[in-house]
C-alpha cells in the first residue's frame, strides 16, 4: 500500500523530469528547463517525505500542492495559449492530465483519512486548542 501512495509523485517527477529535459535539448528553453525542474523536485520531495513519514500529513500536503501547481499549469498552457504546434499541445494536455489525475488522488487520500478518524479524536484535539 505505501508504494502505491507514493507512485503518483514518483511518476510525476519523473515526467517533468524528462520533460524539462526534452525541451532544453529540442527548444533550448531555459524557462522550461527550470520550471519543469523545480516541479520535479518538489514532487520528489512529496515522494520522499511520503516514505519517509507516511503517518504525518506533510507529504500528503506537499503532493497536493504540486500537483494543483501542475493543473494550473497545465490549464494555463492548454486554454491560454493559441495558435501554438500540435506537439505543444499534447505536452500541455500531459500537464494538465498529470496535474488532475495526482491531485484528485492525494486529496481523495487526505479526505478519506480525516473522515476516518472517530469524531472523539476531533473533538479532543479543537478543544484543547
């Protein structure tokens, strides 16, 4: 189960990784280079803390982050921009597919664990803040 939890930032960070690679070595886009970087190793970064301490909630939060980053970008890179190549267009909807699929994912998972927790949990916890 804990492999399966973390596949999707794994995967993730690994297609922005090639990504970002793929379109320095094609377009020499430096922007697109160091972006694709930097949401690569924050999903690695989800994916290590996921390992790491699966029983805290910080990995969950990371992932989901990203991964609206990602939809955002993607939704920006899919709708905002027109009269672009096929070729981007097909990276943008690989974006925004990958951005959507993991976000739904790590919020589905953060959902059905705090709806699992018994409500005397809950209640203890806001009233001792």
């Amino acid at each position: 189960m804990p492999c399966l939890i973390v596949l999707p930032a794994a995967l993730s960070a690994l297609f922005f990784f090639v990504g970002g690679i793929t379109a320095f070595v094609r377009k020499h886009s430096k922007r697109s280079l160091l972006l694709s970087s930097v949401v690569s190793a924050a999903f690695a970064a989800a994916s290590y803390l996921l390992v790491v301490k699966p029983h805290e909630y910080v990995g969950f939060c990371v992932a989901l982050g990203v991964s609206l980053f990602a939809f955002l970008l993607g939704s920006c890179m899919l709708y905002i921009s027109t009269g672009e190549n096929l070729l981007r267009k097909r990276v943008a909807c690989l974006v925004f597919s990958f951005g959507l699929f993991s976000s739904g994912f790590y919020y589905a998972f953060i959902l059905s664990k705090v709806y699992a927790l018994p409500t005397s949990v809950v209640y203890t916890k806001i009233a001792a803040e």
